[in-house]
C-alpha cells in the first residue's frame, strides 16, 4: 500500500519528460494526497507493547 504513491510520483516524472503537464501534475497531486493520508494513518496509531 505505501508503495502506490510512489509509483504515483514515478509516473508523474515519466508524465513530465514526455511533455504532458496536465496529467504530470494531477498524478503529482493525488500522490501528494495519497501519501498525506497514509502518514496520518501512521501516525495516529498507537503502538500496543507489553514489556
């Protein structure tokens, strides 16, 4: 799952070498969303130990 914004970015680097701006910058966007989401995810949770 934390992988998808990744290849979000990577498709928007290859978007952006082959010229086409608009979808360079919505796949920037919603990675940028993506990975918004999953560190609030992360770091919400609380970690349950038991020592």
């Amino acid at each position: 799952m934390m992988v998808l914004p990744f290849v979000g970015f990577a498709g928007s680097a290859v978007a952006i070498l082959s010229g086409r701006r608009g979808i360079a910058l919505g796949l920037w966007l919603v990675s940028l969303v993506g990975t918004l989401a999953l560190f609030a995810a992360h770091a919400t949770s609380t970690l349950h130990l038991d020592f």
